[in-house]
C-alpha cells in the first residue's frame, strides 16, 4: 500500500483485486470518518486509461493522485482503485480514482476487473464521474461505449433502491456549444440502455429509474489551462453540499453510515469478487448488522471497565448501597446514549433490534448485583423487623397486633427500598423477593408464637406440677377413704385455675377456637398426666410406705409416743391394727381413681389377706389374676397378683418387729414376778416365827443380816442377775457362772484397797465400792457403808433400767 498527503490517501484495491483493509482503517481514522455519520459523499471516476482523470480529480477536489507523465508517453497511472479524502469541501467527500479502461497493460484480463471495479464504484459512490473525449460523441466505435455498456450491464445487478447520479465530463470541448453535445450525448447513453440486456422486471424500466444524467464540458488542460480551471473551479462549487436536497448525490436512501463504510466496502468488494449478485438493501442491513453489533460491544465492554460500575457492584456485594438504582439507570442510560450516538445513522429496525440486544446483556451484567442489593435489602428489612418486633412484645402489646403491625410496617419499607434499588431500563418485578421477605417475616413470627407458646405452656404446666406434685403425694401418703376425691377435688380445682389463667395468657394470640380448645385439653390432660405419674412412682414406693406405716402404728401409742412393752398392751390387736392400716394404703394405691367409678378392691384385699379365719373356702384365689374387676388395665397401678407379693413380703419384714415387742413384753414380765407369790410369804412369816424373835432377843444378829443382806445386794448389782434372766433361765445361770468368781475378787480387791487408803483431812464423797472402807485401825461405820453401797445400788439399777427400755424400744 502507498500512502501520501498523511494518510489522507490510500490505494483501496491494488492491481491484483486485493481489498487494503488496514490502509481503509488508518485512512478513516485519520480522516476522522466514523464522525461523520451520514454527513458524507462518494465520488468516483471511470474513463479510458490516459484520458486524465487522476489531473481532473487533483484540480477539482485538491487531491494529489498520481498524474500521467506526457513527456514519458502514454502508460498506465493508476492501479486498482485509490481513494482520498477531497479538501475544503463540506460535507466530508471521499473520491475514488478507479484503473482506466481499455489498458493494454492487462490485456484480455480487462473486461473482468473493468466490471468489478464498475459494479464496485457503482455501489458505493453518491457520484459517478464518467471521463470521455469530445470527439467520441456521436460515434459508434468510440471508446466510451464499451464503458457505457459496462456501467448500465452491472447495474443490473445492483438491487438498489436510491438512484446514482452520472455526470458526464466531455473532456478538449471544441467549438462546438454544449447545448449542442448534450442532446447528442443523452440520445446516444440512450440507445446503449436499451440494448443492454435487462432482466425480466426492469425490461421496460426506463433509465432515469436509475440514474440522475449530468452533463459538464471542460477545455484542454494542455491548450487552454487556465480556462480549464476556470471551469473546475465552477464545477467544484457544484459538489459543496452535495447530499442536500436537490444537490448532485440528493437521493440518500441507501447510503451506509460513515462508520460503517469500511465494513461495507470490504463486503461489497468481497460479493463482487465471488461473482454475486450484489443486493444493496440486504447489504445496507447486513452492514448495519454488524456495525450495531460492533457498537454494541464496544460499549458493552467500556461498561465491564467502567470505574464507577466495579466500584458500584463491589459496594452491592457487601451491603446495601443507598441511591442504587438511580446510579445504575444514569450508567446504562449513558453507555445507551453513545450506542445511540454512534448507531444512529444505521438501518432503524437493526438498530433498535441491536439496542435492545445490547440492553439485555446489560441488564444481564447488572442483575446479579440487583439481586445482591435486593437480598441486602430483605435481610435489612427481617433484621429490623425481628428487633421492632421483639421491642413490641418487650412494652406489652399484644402478640396478634404487634405481629400485623410490624408486618405490614416493615414490608411497605420494603416496598419503598424496592423503589431505591429498582433500574429504569429493567422491568424487574420484586415479588418474588418480596413474597419471600413476606414468608421469612410469617417463619419468624410462627418460630416467636412456637416459642411463647411453648413458654406460657411450661409456665402454667410448672404450676400445675407444683401444686399437684407434693399435694397428691401427701394425700396418697394418708390413704384414707377421702384420698382420692381430695386427689379429685385437687386436680380439678387446679386444673380450673390453671385453664382461666392460661386462656387469658392466650388471649393476645389471636388463636382460633379448635386450636384454643386443644391446647386447654392438652393441659388438662398433662395436670392428669401429673397426677397419675406421681400415683405410679407412689405406687413404686407402696411396700416402703406400708412398712413406713406399720412401724409408725405399731410402735408408737396413740400420743405418739413411743411404746414400752410392760406387758399389758394387747400386741395381737395392735399388730392386726397396724397390718390392717397399711393394708388400706396398699388398696388406695392399687388403682387409678380420678374418675368417680366404685370398686371393690378394698374387700378384696381385706378378705384375701387379712381376714383368713372368715374366708370363705373357695377354689378360685381372688388375687391371682392380673387384672382387677371392672378397672382397665390403664388405671391399674398394682395388679392382684403384685398386692399378694407385696403383702407377702410386708409380713415377712414385719415379723420381726413383733416378735422383738413380744419377746420385750415376757421379759419385763418375769422382771417384775421375782418376788415369792402371796402365800410363800404367810408361810415363811408363820414358819419364821421363831427365828424372828431370835433376832429380836439378839439384836446382834440383826447386824450380822443387815451386813451380809449388803454384800448380796452389791453382788446382784454388779452381776446384773434381772438383766442375765430375762432372756432365759438356762442362759441366765450360764452367764453367771462365768462372772460371778471375777465379780466376788473384784469386789474384794476394791475393799482391800479402800483398806488400806489413810484417812482424808476432809470429809469428802467417796467413789461407790471404794468409800465402804477405811484402813485397819479405823471401825466400819456400818451407816456410812450401808449408805454407799445403796447409792452404787441405786446407779447400778438405774443403769440396768435404761438398758431394757432400750431393749424394749428396740
């Protein structure tokens, strides 16, 4: 490629039909063509080779294409097709200098580029320079006919809508005026259209369909130079505005935006080399098309780098962004304004349909940060929607009201941001968003009234656990005929006050009636629940509180006191007391009996296990079965076959007790019968006559007893004689006889010892044995010994008393 005058000119085409695609692209750069929109015009040249066209278009548009050199002779200039942009001349004009025809230089190959080249210059020039001699008019061999043929042949095949305009230069005019040449000129351009051959549809079309016919003169350049610049100066003014109505390229109908004639001509170029018909409004939209579509990406990615987009899609990632909508509109409508500014020359329909294309990829850019902010938005809403809400409940407002309120609140808000975040450009709809909003707010509330509910239900089953839990239990504890309709009594007292206060707790819900219902049956149901729970771990216990009882009946007195079995109480009635006390306990928690129902459950028991000598003979034992008579097996706690079992067992445990009290109660018997009976002692009264006055002649002898009556009474003491007898006789003399030889030195060790202490200074209490004696110089004072060994006594016995109450007690 050869470029010259700084890129204002270029070669197209070159000699061998290559289309100069970079060149076109500096060359429209440079002359700033994309600005021009549809501001501009075509102009091209065609005539026989050396018949100075390159010299015409150099003085009538100021270009600098290279001239003929006459003193080197007649050659070929130009090759292929140049193209330059025309100087000072409004709107912007672009001349094309096409190869002469009829050039030797090519030859037979002349006809095939001489119709491209024609077919190419035809489709996208505005003005069509037809170069000629003056002397070939009105000639039948002269060398613009074959030019002429060509021109109207290839027209055929261009399928255009807007007429071309051919304005025929008539190059060395002779004398002869142009009023007189035209006429010759058009009749012979007339007879060439009409031996051309024509397609079907435009075989009677006339010419003026397809072109707009000018005629223009010029002298010689060579012999009468400066009236040949004259007259391109006149013919140069003719070209300033001339694609303004009326002017030389009037018809713009088809004309192909600025920006997109280096597209168009490369594929125009590329049809007519492939030997195509060329139909110039399918190309006009094809180039449309991918111009629009070049437009539209370009700005498509200005918008991907734009600053204030990243930084926009960043902010809406991280949080909500206030204003967004608005900021995001003024960016699309911007990036939409320039697709508008640059495309808005192009076909209309391609044009709308490429914006509207490129409308949706920016949307589709767009949308997963309006989403984001969408979603930034919701949970902003929920968030505050969860804390005004908590708040309403926390001052006291009614669960139902605070809901609706805070609901309807909180999603016109939402609606109001929806506004902020919406895009003028989308017609995004936020339902969506907003019926999830709508269900996450309907989740949290049912999640609080779960939760609430489920706390008011706990408060008041806590209530009713208190205070049916230890009642129930003290009543069953009792066991008496009253305890199950003061269980009953209880449980519906509780429940009705338990039931008002939950229902009032209820009240702010809003809850609807079946549902009301059901929860109140719930809790009444676990205040039942509660009931029959501790019935059952009672009932678990039964054989402990039997136990429990009997010990409580049988060993203590009706004061409470604990009893002291001296022989007189009657132990038989006592223990059928005390047995048939804890019998009872055992019917009363044999069953359930919440529901007034009788039973005869009591008898059975009574008569099974207590009352064997009234029994009747029978084959059939009432107790071995596992279920009670007309008590459901949901209401039974101990089955009969349990009560025979757990009878069994409390008698066996028992037992002992009441052989300990009756083992007590002949002990103390035989302590208090050691004295000789009534009439041992009338006779020994009778029979000791005689000694007795003995005794009253000889008082000495009553010293004598007295001493010895002394040391049996401290022998008794100190070997415990009643205690040693009162598990028995035979065990009795045992146990003395290994203790009484120790007890006798004992006692005398302590009378030696007591012996041979001297005298104190001052009188002072002796210890029990050990006072009884003085040393051997001094007398036994045989009061003061009598004394010490009573009170040693007397402790001994006491001592002895404590130890069989415990006994008894035991």
């Amino acid at each position: 490629m050869e470029q010259m005058d700084e890129c204002c000119s270029t070669q197209l085409i070159d000699g061998d039909g290559s289309f100069n695609v970079d060149g076109l692209a500096r060359f429209s750069k440079a002359v700033k063509l994309a600005e021009c929109g549809l501001s501009y015009a075509v102009v091209s040249i065609m005539g026989p080779q050396s018949s100075g066209k390159s010299t015409l278009l150099n003085h009538l548009f100021r270009t600098n294409f290279r001239e003929m050199d006459a003193f080197r002779g007649r050659s070929q200039t130009t090759k292929g097709i140049w193209m330059a942009k025309c100087a000072d001349i409004e709107p912007c004009t672009l001349v094309m200098d096409l190869e002469g025809t009829d050039g030797r230089e090519r030859g037979e190959d002349d006809t095939a580029f001489e119709k491209q080249s024609a077919l190419f210059a035809l489709a996208v020039s505005d003005i069509v320079l037809i170069n000629m001699w003056c002397h070939d008019i009105g000639r039948e061999q002269a060398a613009n006919k074959p030019l002429l043929k060509t021109v109207f042949q290839v027209m055929m095949r261009l399928f255009s809508p807007r007429k071309t305009t051919l304005l025929f230069v008539i190059r060395d005019k002779t004398r002869t005026p142009l009023e007189n040449l035209e006429p010759v000129l058009r009749e012979d351009i007339q007879k060439i259209w009409d031996n051309v051959p024509k397609p079907q549809a435009h075989k009677d079309t006339p010419l003026s369909e397809f072109f707009n016919v000018e005629v223009t003169a010029l002298n010689s350049y060579e012999e009468k130079e400066e009236q040949f610049k004259e007259q391109v100066a006149a013919l140069r003014q003719r070209f300033y505005h001339s694609i303004a109505p009326g002017g030389l390229a009037g018809d713009r109908r088809a004309v192909v935006p600025a920006s997109g004639f280096s597209f168009s001509a490369q594929q125009i170029w590329k049809i007519i080399k492939e030997n195509k018909d060329l139909d110039l409004p399918a190309h006009k939209v094809m180039v449309a098309t991918v111009r629009c579509e070049e437009i539209a990406n370009e700005k498509f990615a200005q918008l991907v780098e734009n600053e204030e987009w990243c930084e926009l899609e960043e902010a809406a990632q991280s949080g909500l962004v206030s204003g967004f909508g608005k900021k995001l509109s003024l960016i699309l409508e911007e990036c939409l304004s320039e697709y508008d500014m640059e495309a808005i020359y192009f076909e209309e329909s391609v044009r709308n349909a490429k914006r509207q294309n490129l409308e949706t990829r920016l949307l589709q850019l767009v949308q997963p940060a309006y989403h984001s902010v969408l979603g930034h938005l919701r949970s902003k809403i929920l968030d505050d929607f969860k804390d005004a809400f908590e708040k309403a409940l926390s001052g006291g407002e009614a669960f139902a009201v605070a809901a609706h309120d805070c609901t309807q609140s909180y999603i016109a808000e939402f609606g109001k941001g929806c506004a902020d975040v919406a895009i003028k450009q989308a017609k995004w709809d936020a339902t969506k968003v907003r019926d999830k909003l709508h269900r996450d707010i309907e989740a949290h509330v049912d999640s609080v009234r779960a939760a609430k509910l489920s706390e008011i239900t706990a408060t008041y089953e806590g209530k009713l656990n208190k205070a049916l839990a230890e009642p129930v239990e003290s009543l069953l504890d009792a066991a008496s005929n009253e305890t199950w309709p003061s269980i009953r009594n209880l449980l519906q007292r509780e429940t009705k006050t338990a039931v008002s206060g939950f229902t009032g707790a209820l009240s702010g819900f809003d809850i609807n009636d079946s549902t009301l219902d059901e929860m109140v049956s719930n809790l009444e149901r676990y205040a039942r629940s509660v009931v029959e729970t501790k019935a059952r771990e009672e009932a678990g216990r039964v054989l402990i509180r039997m136990k429990d009882r009997f010990a409580t009946l049988f060993s203590r007195d009706s004061d409470s006191m604990p009893r002291v079995w001296t022989g007189k109480e009657d132990i038989r009635g006592i223990t059928k007391a005390a047995r048939s006390a804890s019998l009872k306990l055992l019917s009363v928690m044999a069953v359930l009996r919440l529901e007034e129902d009788a039973d005869n459950i009591e008898n059975t028991l009574a008569l099974a296990l207590v009352d064997t000598n009234n029994k009747k003979v029978t084959s059939v034992d009432p107790l071995a079965s596992s279920t009670w008579e007309e008590v459901s097996a949901e209401k039974t706690l101990i089955t009969p076959v349990q009560c025979k079992s757990l009878w069994r067992q409390f008698k066996t445990e028992t037992e002992y007790s009441v052989s300990q009290a009756i083992a007590a109660q002949e002990a103390n018997k035989r302590n208090n019968n050691w004295m000789p009976p009534p009439w041992a002692i009338l006779a020994l009264v009778v029979l000791g006559f005689n000694e007795f006055m003995t005794l009253l002649r000889n008082p000495l002898w009553l010293l004598v007893i007295f001493v010895g009556f002394l040391l049996v009474k401290a022998l008794w003491v100190q070997l415990d004689i009643s205690g040693e007898f009162r598990n028995g006789a035979l065990p009795g003399l045992l146990s003395l006889s290994t203790k009484f030889l120790p007890t006798v030195m004992n006692l005398l060790k302590k009378l030696a010892e007591e012996g041979q202490t001297p005298t104190a200074p001052a009188p002072q209490r002796q210890a029990p044995l050990e006072s009884n004696y003085g040393d051997n110089s001094t007398q036994v004072n045989s009061d003061s010994a009598s004394s010490n060994i009573t009170s040693t006594e007397n402790g001994i016995e006491h001592s002895s008393s404590l130890r069989q109450r415990q006994v008894q007690m035991n």
